[in-house]
C-alpha cells in the first residue's frame, strides 16, 4: 500500500510545462554556411575522453579546442543529461524513470529551434533522441531496430554517417556513440575489448575531423562519466572545436551551460527556462556579434542592461538568470510537495493505523468503505485530479479512529505531522549550519539530548515496570530517531555523522546491560559482538567507502585468502555447533553462499568475508536481547540498521553507480530495444544485492523473535523511505547544497529493501505455517545460540 500511494504520489506531479516560445530565436545571422558535427560519446568522462592512452587523437584536439570537465545532471542517466544539454536546464523530477522509455520533450530545444530556420539535421542514436525531438531530423538511425550485437551497433553508425557527410544539404550531424558506455557495463574498465572500443571511436572522430572544412563545427559532449565498475558519476566531458572557439582553453562547465555553445555559431538566442551561464569570454565572437546577441537576449528576458561594458551585462543576465532559476526551482519544489502532501499523509496514517492489531470489533461494511474511497480518491487522481488524494489521506485517518480512540487518533496524527515536518523542513533548512565543523558538537549533542526527552515523555505515558525497563525503551527511542532522521547513512556527510553506527555499536550494549545487568553481558554470546568490526571501521573519500580490514585480503597470497574465507565460514557455524544438524545445514548453506557470491554475481572475497564476521555479531546482538528480555521491537530497529549498513558494504556507498550491473550483461536476452534490456539488468542486479543480504536474513529468521520480528522490519523499512521522500522534497526548497541527490538515490534502495523485506516476510509467515518457528515454544537454555 505504501509503494502504491508513492507512485500516486509521483503521478500527481506537475508535468513538463510547454514553454511559450516554441524556438530559439536568431540574433543575428551567420556569415558563412557551416557545417556541425556534435558527438554524444555515451559515458566516456574527462579521463577517458581525455586520455591519450584511449583517445589519443580526442586527447591531442584540445591543443586547438575549447575542452574541459562537464558537471552532468545529478540523475547521471542518459535521458534527463541528454535534456540538460539540448534545453539548457536541469530535467525535473522524476525524469530518471524515463531512461529506457524517453517522449518527446515540450520544452524549447537546440534541434527542434534549428529544424525550424530550415536546417537539416540527422541523428543517429537509441531511441533516446528519436524521441525526444521526433520532428527535428530529415533522416534519423535508430540502434533498437538493428539486429546486431551491442558493440557492433557502433559500425552502423560509422557507415550512415559517412553517407551523411557525402551529402552537402545535411547541416548538423548528431551522433550518439553508445559503445563507449555499453562496453564499460559488459567488460572491465581499461581491460582489452574497453581500449579497443575507445580506440575505435577514437579513430571515427578522427575520420569525421578530417573531412571537416575550416568554417565547420566539431563537438564531443558526454552524457554521463563511469566509474571501474561501469557505474555512471557526474564526471562528463566536452570539446567544442571551431572558428569561435578559443585554442587550448580548459574550463570545467555545468552540461546545462553547453546549450550556450551549441547556439553561439548560429546567433540562437537561449530559451526563458535557460539554467545555465552566458559565457562570451570563452568564445572569439566578434565584439559587435556579441553585443548584438546580449541586447537581443537581455530584450527577450526583459533585463535592462543599457550602457553596460560587455562583461558586466553578462554578467549581469548570469546574476539575474540565477536568481530566476532559484525561484523558480523553489516554487517548482513547493508545488510538488503540495500535490504529494495528502499521498504521503496517507501512507503515513496507513502505517500508523499497521502498528497495532486490527479489533474485533471493526465492521465489515466500514472496511468496504474505507477500501471503496481509497480506489475512488485512486481513480481519481489517474484521471488527472490530484485534491482527490485527500480523499485517501481521509480514508487512512478513518482506518486510525477504527483502530484508537478519538484521542489517541489525534495524537498521533500530530505526532506524523511533526515527523514530516521535522524531516522536510527543521533539518534540510538546518543542514548547512549542521554541517559546520564549529557546529557539529553542538548540532549532535542536541539532537541526542532532545530524542532522549521525547523517550523520557514517551516512557512517563505508559509507566513501565521498572527503570530497567524504562531505560531500554528511552535507548530504543533514541535509536528510532536516528533511523528516521539520519537519512544519508553512515556518512561523514549525514545528519549525525556516525549516526547508524552508534544504534550498532552503542546502543544495543547500553540497552542489554539496562534490561538484564553487566552479568547478562558479559557472556559468550558478546565474543561474536567484534564481528562487526570490518563493517565500522571505514574511511571516507568523497562519497566512497574504504574498508580497510577487510581490502586487504585480495592482496594476500591464495592460500592467505582461502585460509581467511575458511576461517569466518567455521566462525558463522560456531553458533549452531550444539545442535548437529542445523550445524550441517549452516555449513552447506555458508558454501554455496561462498561458492555463489564469489563465481555467479561475483563478489569479492573481501566482501563475502566481511558479511559473515558482521553476521556473527548480529547473531550474538539478537541473542544478547533474548536474555536481556528486550521486547521485539528491539530485534527488529537493529536488524533494520544492520541491512541498512551491510547493504552499504556491500556497494561501498549508498550511490546508484556503485551497482554492479556487469557482471549481469551475459544472463540477460538481448534485445534490441533498452526498453526490454533495462528490466533484466536492475531484476539481476537486485537479485544479486538481495542475495548478498541471505545470511543476514538467515540470523533473523532464527533468531528467538522469530516470525515476529519481520512485520516490524516491513513498518520500519516503509517509515524510513516516507522520511526519506520529505527529506528530499525539503532539501529542494530548503538546501542548495545538492544533498537532495543523494537522499532521491537512497529512495530506489530502500524501494529495493523493503521489496525484499516484503518476500522474506511472506516466506516466513508461510514457513510459520507448515512447522512451528522454536520461538513460539518456551525458551530453553540448552538450545540457545552461543
């Protein structure tokens, strides 16, 4: 239901608006007829395009070219960065879905403004700019209806493009090289077949170059960098070769400023919703040219620059465009969380209304109800009305007054309120003063010290037992903070810094000497508690992890390696050795996990070594709470962070382009459109993370909370992605920082997780079924764990 009401939530989302100008209008009108050739090499960064191991001849084009870093847009997908360089903006939100399948864009565009002066244009690519700009080019090849391997698409193009070029009324020649990218997910980076392709490439330029006259335009723009595992980063490139270009110039650019470049050549004025900077001191236009094309444009956006020196009305319509632009990405942020608000209240209320059992007491007939509104306000909001989706928040409410009293219904619909505002506005505006080192004590201290206040009133409602009892469930309280409000991990960049590590490392022992005493801890099981230690113990560059207890390994010898594998198998056995046969099945279970992992989705060792030390400690965390008699609850926030974290390991960061989608590229059917490749590589993809989570999920499902414990896991899984989504809404209004980024990336993990927290819960209840779980008979000592 949740997942269903985010949807909701990204359908109601304001669509593209059309711009009133349907084209960029002309300045002035070239002197001389030209020709331009504009290069999309799909995911070739900076060091790529850049390298004259790879590209020497790309390489050596800089000494007479404009050429420097390109920024790509933060979703770092082909679709919306396409869009940044074409259109000059950043695409908007939620545009990352429509990778594989692209539509034609409604915004004012490079091609389709050249089309109508009477250019023509051709374009060889997938079906990415076939769809995008569909009435822009007079001849178009599309990879996705050729029957051809992946890495031999490329030839096609080389062949239609030199037909291109034989014909003297083709003007602008837009050549999308997927190669370049397809070679980097299906080979490994630098290997042989990826210096061949980026040789090949590297040739064809050099062959497109050569029969350019001196009048003609040369570009070669990327989407998108990767990284060595093919994952795409932001690290793009450009090179912009012609008479109005500079030589031997380096400047780093955003891709929205390369609309600007695109244009210059033909005097095109930039479109009203234009994001990026006028930059004349990089180009050799002639002084009047320019002037010309600053009043024109200074007209078109109704900015007064009359009398100013060339450099200061430049800078002048950057500082104005700026302002402009932030305005209007703020008002299109408020709008989106206007339309999403009722969604998400929705699917905080149907969560909230989760928490507790369903009464017997509750009615049939109010039930049908609650179930006819829901598909009405649904129904409604497909048909385009989005205030219908108050109508579902309603229903949810209602569902909460079936379940608590009045009172208590209020209360906690407070209680959400405060939530989300918490997580959409307090800490994103906040975040730039959190993030002060002069700032950090303060800002953490205070945050501990004010969820402790909130565990304190919340212990004070219900007066527990004993102060033991109390203790643990303020700690419980303070973790649950954590996990609800630390929404950029286990970063140095997140809201509480080590924030996911303290509710692992801290404040299970803090909670298991409250509840059950030092003697309690102080037992066998907390040998297995250093387990966790390749886990916390990191270093941070940039948005990448480090772990260096366990990146060691692969330097060792074979046997060094296999004898440490062995090692940490025998170790993640030891628990059950007390009872025989499930020691046999953990040891069957621990090598085909190995065996697997390593050879079929290809992980490394160090990586399968440091899941199972990190097991160890969850499994003897769980049975450390099973004799401290701490409730459920506790089971399940802690084995919700250790997902979290191991995830986290398991990808060296929380970021999309460290997903390994190679290793994938042979399991698939290779289709020729993406439409149908797409689905396969993130389906193996999420296959191969989820199986990397087994024994982790193996610990919980045999812990003494049993069954129990995988409802809790599904509710906190589902309140963290809701605390997510406002977090992101609020870093787009509130932030500029471009955190927003990461907490939209963290939304597709969790998706993910909660998926697969959604199938081992199923599992589990029909496991229940058919042979009783041994929590549900009474607790006996001699069959405990450790």
């Amino acid at each position: 239901m949740p997942l269903v009401l985010l949807l909701a939530a990204m359908h109601s989302l304001a669509p593209e608006a059309r711009d009133r100008a349907a084209n960029q209008h002309r300045a002035f009108e070239p002197s001389k007829h030209f020709r331009i050739v504009v290069f999309i090499l799909d995911s070739a960064g900076k060091s790529e395009m850049f390298d004259p191991a790879l590209m020497p001849f790309l390489s050596s084009l800089q000494k007479s070219s404009l050429s420097g870093r390109s920024r790509s847009c933060a979703a770092k997908a082909t679709f919306p960065c396409i869009k940044s360089i074409f259109e000059g903006r950043e695409a908007t939100m939620g545009t990352t879905l429509q990778d594989f399948s692209a539509f034609a864009s409604s915004r004012t565009t490079w091609p389709a403004s050249l089309a109508a002066m009477g250019t023509r244009l051709v374009v060889a690519s997938d079906h990415t700019l076939n769809r995008l700009y569909p009435h822009a080019f007079v001849d178009a090849l599309n990879y996705e209806d050729l029957h051809a391997p992946l890495l031999e698409r490329d030839a096609f193009v080389y062949r239609k493009a030199r037909q291109w070029l034989d014909d003297p009324s083709i003007d602008v020649l837009v050549l999308h090289i997927i190669g370049t990218d397809k070679v980097s997910h299906e080979y490994p980076v630098r290997g042989p077949e990826y210096r061949q392709k980026y040789r090949e490439v590297d040739d064809f330029i050099r062959e497109v170059s050569n029969r350019l006259q001196p009048d003609d335009y040369l570009f070669a723009i990327s989407d998108h960098g990767h990284n060595e595992l093919g994952g795409h980063t932001e690290d793009a490139a450009y090179l912009a070769h012609g008479p109005v270009f500079p030589a031997d110039v380096h400047q780093d650019l955003n891709a929205e400023d390369l609309l600007f470049f695109l244009s210059v050549p033909y005097g095109l004025l930039l479109p009203a919703n234009y994001d990026g900077q006028i930059r004349f001191d990089l180009t050799r236009l002639a002084p009047d040219a320019a002037e010309k094309w600053l009043t024109a444009q200074a007209e078109s956006w109704r900015i007064a620059i009359a009398g100013l020196p060339l450099d200061q009305a430049q800078a002048r319509l950057n500082e104005e465009m700026l302002r402009r632009g932030t305005e209007d990405a703020h008002a299109n942020a408020i709008e989106a969380a206007w339309r999403s608000a009722p969604f998400w209240f929705a699917a905080a209320l149907f969560l909230t209304g989760t928490m507790v059992e369903r009464r017997a007491r509750e009615k049939s007939r109010a039930r049908f109800l609650q179930i006819a509104l829901s598909a009405l306000g649904l129904a409604l909001v497909s048909m385009g009305w989005n205030w219908a989706g108050w109508i579902i928040a309603g229903t949810t409410f209602l569902r909460c007054l079936e379940r608590f009293d009045i009172a208590r219904s209020l209360v906690l619909l407070l209680a959400v309120t405060i939530l989300g505002a918490a997580a959409f506005w307090l800490f994103p505006a906040g975040l730039s003063w959190i993030h002060d080192e002069a700032h950090r004590p303060l800002a953490f201290i205070a945050f501990y010290i004010a969820a402790a206040v909130c565990g304190v009133l919340f212990t004070r409602a219900y007066r527990p037992a004993s102060w033991r009892i109390a203790v643990a469930d303020v700690l419980w309280i303070m973790a649950l903070a954590v996990w609800l409000l630390a929404y950029f991990g286990p970063l140095g960049y997140s809201l509480n810094r080590q924030g996911s590590l303290v509710v692992l490392a801290v404040f299970p022992i803090a909670a298991v000497i409250a509840a059950g005493g030092l003697s309690t801890f102080f037992s066998k099981p907390a040998l297995l508690l250093p387990g966790l230690l390749p886990l916390i113990w990191y270093d941070v560059e940039s948005f990448n992890l480090k772990y260096p207890l366990v990146d060691r390994i692969p330097e060792l010898l074979p046997g060094g390696q296999w004898l440490v594998v062995i090692l940490a198998a025998a170790l993640f056995v030891l628990p059950f050795r007390r009872d025989g046969r499930r020691a046999i099945t953990a040891a069957l279970f621990v090598a085909v996990w190995l065996v697997l992992g390593l050879f079929f989705f290809q992980f490394g060792l160090s990586k399968l070594v440091g899941a199972l030390c990190a097991c160890l400690w969850l499994a003897g965390c769980l049975e450390l709470f099973r004799r401290a008699q701490l409730p459920v609850r506790w089971f399940a926030l802690v084995s919700a962070v250790f997902l979290f974290v191991l995830l986290t390991f398991f990808l060296n960061g929380f970021a999309l382009s460290h997903v390994d989608f190679r290793f994938a590229a042979n399991k698939i059917f290779p289709f020729a459109r993406e439409v149908w490749r797409a689905p396969q590589l993130i389906a193996w993809a999420a296959a191969k993370y989820a199986f990397a989570l087994l024994p982790a999920f193996a610990v919980i499902g045999l812990s003494p909370a049993g069954p129990r414990v995988w409802d809790q896991l599904l509710l906190l899984g589902w309140w963290r992605e809701l605390t997510i989504v406002a977090s992101a809404l609020g870093l787009a209004i509130f932030n500029a920082r471009g955190m927003r980024d990461l907490c939209e990336e963290e939304i597709y993990f969790w998706t993910f997780l909660n998926f697969v927290l959604f199938a081992a819960a199923l599992m589990a209840a029909i496991a229940s079924r058919v042979r009783p779980h041994p929590a549900d008979k009474p607790p006996s000592p001699a069959a405990a764990p450790g």
